[in-house]
C-alpha cells in the first residue's frame, strides 16, 4: 500500500532513510545508474518529496512498526 513520506533520517551508514505515515522505514538511496533519485541529497529536494507516497511492503505484511534507534 502506498505510503505518505512525513519525514527523514539517516542510518547508521550515512544514508538517507524516508519517514513514511504508516510508522515504516525505508532507504531512499541516490545510485544512478541503477536508482535515481536526486531530490534525495540536498534539503530543498527531501523537502519537495514530503507526502509523496511509496509503496510500503512492511505495511503490506503487517509487519510491526519502525523505531528510531537512541
């Protein structure tokens, strides 16, 4: 099911992680030439993605949700 992004983070290895309404996580990487997502790596670009929806298979699953570590 599609997801809102409500905001970001980042793991434990530097990348970016997208924040979705259902309380999932999932990494939002730029790697061209296999992934592109640019918007990913400035501020005003993550910004312009907030409520974008992704496709959530975690909430699909019904997997538990997602917790910031710390």
């Amino acid at each position: 099911m599609k997801q809102a992004i409500i905001g970001y983070h980042k793991d434990q290895e530097n990348d970016w992680v997208a924040e979705l309404r259902c309380a999932h996580f999932q990494h939002i990487r730029h790697n061209p030439p296999f992934i592109s997502r640019p918007w990913v790596t400035t501020k005003r670009g993550r910004c312009s993605m907030l409520g974008y929806e992704l496709n959530c298979k975690k909430y699909d699953a019904g997997a538990a949700k997602d917790v910031l570590p710390g």
